[in-house]
C-alpha cells in the first residue's frame, strides 16, 4: 500500500498487523503515510 491511509487501508492492514487499528485508533498524531504507522506498529512491538 503506498500513499495516505484510508479506512480500506486499516481494514486491510489489521489481518497483517493485528491489533494496528486499534493503536491508530489512540494516536494523538496521525501518521501520513501507511508506510509510517507500519513502522510505528512495528516498533511498538520492540518495547
């Protein structure tokens, strides 16, 4: 997925990453790009 993130994308993206919805849900500061919350979620999982 390249680009802005839209309600398709999370939709999507939460049978990949499961549980990314729910994170996206609870940011203050919306990534731009799908590529950015990937990396947030990924992260996240490291701590």
């Amino acid at each position: 997925m390249v680009g802005r993130i839209t309600e398709q994308h999370l939709s999507e993206a939460e049978k990949t990453f499961p549980g990314i919805m729910a994170m996206y849900s609870k940011l203050a500061r919306k990534p731009l790009t799908f590529l950015q919350l990937v990396w947030m979620y990924e992260t996240s999982l490291a701590d």
